[in-house]
C-alpha cells in the first residue's frame, strides 16, 4: 500500500526487547514525514538504555505527533519513547516497570575500561531518570519512588498521576469517536 493509499496515521507495534529490533523500529519511525501522526503500540519488556534513547529521539527530533498506547507492559526502556509521545493512553490491564538501570556485559573488559564504564553509567543513570521526569511532565521525586527499588505499575496507577490516560477496552470506533470531541 503506498503512502497516499493509507488512511489515518501509520500505526507501529513496539513489541519485544527493543534492543534487538531496534533497526526495524528505527525504520519504521523514519517512515513517518516530519511533522506527522502516528501511532505507537507498546507490549514491551525494555532493553539497553541507548534504544530508550535512540527512539525517543527520533520521536522528537522528527517532531512527529505521536500516540503511545500500552496494550500489554511498557517497561524499562520502553518507557522513553512512549514518555516521548504527545498523547498517552493506557487501560487498567497495562503495565510498567519502572527500575534502576541495570548494567550487564558479556565482554571481556579491562580494568581501566571496566572503570571508565563504571563511572559512564553512575551519570548515564542519573540523566536518563532526568530526562524520563522531563518527558513526563513530573517531577523525578514523583518517580522515584516507582524507580527505586524497582516498580510494577498499573496503567490505572499511571493515569492517576498524571503520566498517561486511562481508556477502556472498547471497540476502535467508540476511542476515535471520543477523541474528535
């Protein structure tokens, strides 16, 4: 179907560990023009922080209007691209975690590298929980208690404080009927 053909805004699933499927997501993110709608489902278990950042990123750096939708789990790096979203729904089955940034490496590094990553990360943490409150719109004491130690949060949870609207299943029609009053 070409672009022209398509009606409504061009849907993409976030689906898996979003490190290994990054290059198609990216793909995909780039197909939207500048400026555009779309809409981004997520059932998401995370991945490496530099995927949280490269998809967020090309969210906003693109300027591109869009949905976030949580239809399963939304957790770990999921959450900043769909932090980065313009509107954000969720429904009272969906879930996040909300955790510390968790460091694993199956290299073989040494000390002086292993150090200089240690002291990477201590400041990659840090910004990124920053950086995760701003695209909320929250204050990062809101979030830290969700953070630290690590939280399962419901999408009902999500909507209360303010991160996301909370929508019911309902059949397609009757969400888009609500959304153009």
């Amino acid at each position: 179907m070409h672009k022209q053909d398509r009606e409504g805004p061009i849907e993409i699933a976030l689906t898996g560990d979003l490190t290994e499927n990054q290059a198609d997501l990216c793909e995909k993110l780039l197909s939207v023009e500048v400026g555009q709608e779309c809409v981004l489902y997520f059932d998401s278990v995370g991945g490496s922080p530099y995927s949280a950042v490269a998809l967020a990123s090309l969210i906003l750096l693109r300027s591109l209007r869009a949905t976030g939708v949580v239809i399963g789990e939304c957790s770990s790096a999921a959450l900043w691209p769909f932090a980065a979203c313009q509107r954000r729904l969720v429904t009272p089955f969906s879930v996040s975690l909300f955790h510390p940034m968790k460091w694993q490496s199956d290299e073989n590094v040494g000390l002086a590298e292993a150090a200089e990553w240690a002291r990477h990360f201590g400041q990659l943490e840090g910004d990124m929980d920053r950086w995760l409150a701003e695209l909320f719109g929250v204050s990062l004491e809101l979030l830290e208690p969700w953070i630290r130690p690590g939280r399962y949060v419901s999408g009902r949870e999500m909507a209360e404080r303010g991160l996301a609207e909370l929508v019911h299943l309902q059949p397609l029609e009757m969400l888009t009927r609500r959304r153009r009053r």
